[in-house]
C-alpha cells in the first residue's frame, strides 16, 4: 500500500520504541529474563480513516529465547511525539487508561462470565503489556496473523453486521447484570463524550448542525424541516450532555449498559474462512472510549457508522431488533434479575435520545460519507472549512437526508422539541 494511504504520524515510529525497549516487553511476558530480540521492522497498522485518537504500528520481531527462535508479529498503540491536532486534542484525554481498564479488567472478566454460560464467545484481542508511564502503550497480538481483517472496499453485509450486533449485546447484557448488582465495579468507565477535554467545544461537534440546517432551506423538498432544526441547534449540545451523563448525574429509568461508544465499522475486524469464503467470527476493537450510559448511544451511532446506505433505507429496524433478541438471549443465559428490555421500552429509548440522533445527522453522516463513498481526508474534511462545507452538498448526503428525516418524522422526533 503506497504511504499516502497512511496517516503521516505512522510512518516513522518514536525513538523510544526499539529494540531495548521491545527486549523488556517481550521478556516480561514470556518470563524468560535472557530473551533477546535479534532483529526489529515497523510499518504502519491502518490506513487513513481507520482511527484517530492516537497512532498504531506493526511490528515484525524477531527473538532469540530459552527453546528456540521466534518470530511474533504485534499491533502497538501509542501517542505521536510530535505535536498536532491529534496529541493536542488527545493528550490529556482518559482514552489509554480506560482502554487499559477494558482489557485488563472488564473484557477477560465478562468471557469468564460467557464461559461458565457454556457461550464460547471471544470478546477482545490479547494484550501482552500495556503501560501508562513514561509513554502511553498498548501492544496486543496481531489479529491479521490469525484471519482477521478489516472491511475497507465495501459496506458491511447483514451477516456481519448482526455478528458485530450479537458481540456488543453480550458485551451490553453483562454490564446490564453489574449495573444491577454491583454497580461500583463500572465506577471508572465514567468518560464519554462530554468529558473529552475540549471536545464538546471542537469544531467536530459544532461545526455540522449550522450548515445543515442552511442545506434544509436549499431544497424544496427538506424545507419543512428547517424550523425544527432552527429549534434544535439553540440546546442541543445541552440535550446532548444530558444524555451522556444522565447515568452518573440524573439516573432515569433506562436501559444503561457499557457503551463501546465508537462503534464503527472500522473498529472491528472480520474472519471469514479461506476456502469457502464463510464469516467465522467478528472482532470489536478500540475500547477507549467505553463509558456507561444509555445502550441507545452505541445504537444510534452505528445506524450512521456501522450501517450502509441501503441498510439505512430497508433493514434498520429489522437490526436493530436482531440485536435486541441477542441481548435478551445473553440476559437469560447470565441469570439477569433485573427487568428485561422490551421492544416497546427499546424504541421509546431512542426516541428520548433523539439529540444525539440529531448530531449523528448533521455532523458525522456527512463526513461518514466523505470518507467512505468519496474517499476523501478526514483531516481536510474536519479542518478545511471550505471541504466541509462541500460535505452538504453531496447528493447522495442530501438523498440520505430525506430518507432520514421521514423516519424522524414517522418516530414523531419533532414531538415537543
């Protein structure tokens, strides 16, 4: 893949991260004080779009040890050293801590919990060592060594979206079950969306509801909804916090559950079997942002990052209620006492939590579909002001709108804004 396809911070790892510091690592996880790694190569581990809070790399080692040589490949992720727009906005965010909380915790404690069910499901990656101090780093065994892959050239199919469906229901279902009974375990996942520093005041989330709104008064047939959304925009960052936080300040009766709350399809990988060409298994990655609050967060965002166009069009309820019934499911087999979701409590959810929906809309559809559809930076969309503008003039961003709204409009989303 030529380097353009890469983000540039991931074309030349940190000085800190050779062979010396590789020998500790390695040596420390496979308990063998007199391993020595002979020879060390980095390439980058995604491509352009594939993720944005921090930077990854791939390392090929190879190692001398007690029973022989090896060679390992691994996935790093780390911090860029040099400083921009991602280590600024990033560096003091609570993202690696909580990653590290999810793997080293939550995740190897919730397939525990799936095994003694008799559910062989596997929920996360291995990680082999993690660190906070001098330098933030998570190193986990190569998914793409076993199989796995992300989907780039295309959109998901329904198969796979219900298997990244039935993955984040077991996931939702087990925290539904500490949530009940013991809620403190869950205590650090406290950091979502409006507790990134600056993030709510960025030009991600500001920048979208203003020209969308202007693109409502272009064309005829969206005029009618320009008014709500002349309403909407005056407190829908407030609306929105509300929702975030409504777990930790106003608990309400809900469905609460550990959110993976960036889930999309880049940050899952896809295993399906060489010669038949049949989906095994799917993978969820990226737990940084995991914090508890409304299981309508991690629904609403996948309508808009992890569906296609299509989908959108035909199969959302159906979706959407497949994941249900996997929940349901997964709550029965863990002994859940608490009671159940039902479809009807479901979809009043995401009624109530239509704010977030309605920032879905404006602000990250239009860029979704820039990236995905056109191809187009994701930098240059979020930070050129005219790129960004263009994004609202996208025909098949206005297409999608019209079937979108009709649906708000159907769902009665427009009731006392």
């Amino acid at each position: 893949m030529a380097e353009e396809n890469f983000n540039a911070d991931e074309l030349t790892p940190p000085e800190w991260l050779n062979v010396r510091f590789m020998t500790q690592v390695l040596s420390g996880h496979e308990k063998d004080s007199n391993l020595k790694v002979t020879n060390l190569s980095f390439t980058p581990a995604s491509a352009k779009g594939d993720h944005y809070a921090s930077i990854m790399f791939r390392a090929w080692v190879e190692y001398t040890a007690q029973n022989g040589n090896y060679t390992k490949s691994l996935i790093i992720k780390t911090m860029p050293v040099e400083e921009g727009i991602k280590k600024d906005m990033f560096k003091d965010s609570p993202l690696f801590a909580t990653e590290i909380g999810m793997y080293s915790k939550v995740l190897p404690e919730w397939e525990r919990i799936l095994r003694t069910a008799k559910d062989p499901s596997k929920l996360y990656v291995n990680c082999i060592y993690h660190s906070l101090r001098p330098h933030q780093i998570i190193i986990f065994d190569d998914l793409v060594e076993m199989g796995y892959a992300v989907v780039r050239d295309r959109f998901l199919t329904r198969e796979e979206i219900c298997s990244a469906y039935s993955k984040l229901a077991k996931i939702h279902a087990i925290s539904m079950k500490f949530i009940h009974e013991q809620p403190e375990y869950l205590s650090e996942f406290k950091n979502g969306l409006c507790e990134m520093p600056g993030l709510m005041d960025s030009s991600i989330i500001n920048g979208g509801m203003a020209p969308f709104t202007a693109m409502l008064g272009r064309i005829p047939e969206l005029n009618k909804y320009q008014p709500h959304f002349e309403k909407i925009r005056l407190h829908f960052k407030d609306r929105l916090r509300e929702t975030m936080q409504e777990y930790r300040h106003h608990p309400q009766p809900g469905y609460n559950v550990l959110c993976h709350a960036d889930y999309h399809s880049r940050n899952m990988m896809f295993k399906h079997n060489r010669e038949t060409g049949c989906l095994e298994d799917c993978m969820l990655l990226d737990y940084q942002g995991c914090n508890v609050a409304p299981m309508a967060v991690d629904l609403m965002y996948s309508i808009y990052m992890l569906m296609g166009p299509a989908q959108r069009r035909a199969e959302l309820e159906t979706l959407l209620n497949y994941y249900l019934s996997s929940l349901l499911e997964t709550l029965k087999k863990i002994g859940y006492q608490g009671s159940m979701p039902t479809p009807q409590g479901f979809w009043a959810e995401m009624k109530r939590h239509r704010y977030y929906e309605f920032l879905l809309l404006s602000t990250f559809l239009p860029v979704s579909i820039g990236l995905r559809t056109h191809k187009l930076d994701i930098g240059d969309m979020l930070h050129n002001k005219e790129t960004h503008k263009k994004l609202y003039e996208l025909e098949d961003f206005i297409e999608e709108t019209k079937s979108i709204l009709a649906r708000f409009q159907k769902s009665r989303y427009f009731d006392d804004l």
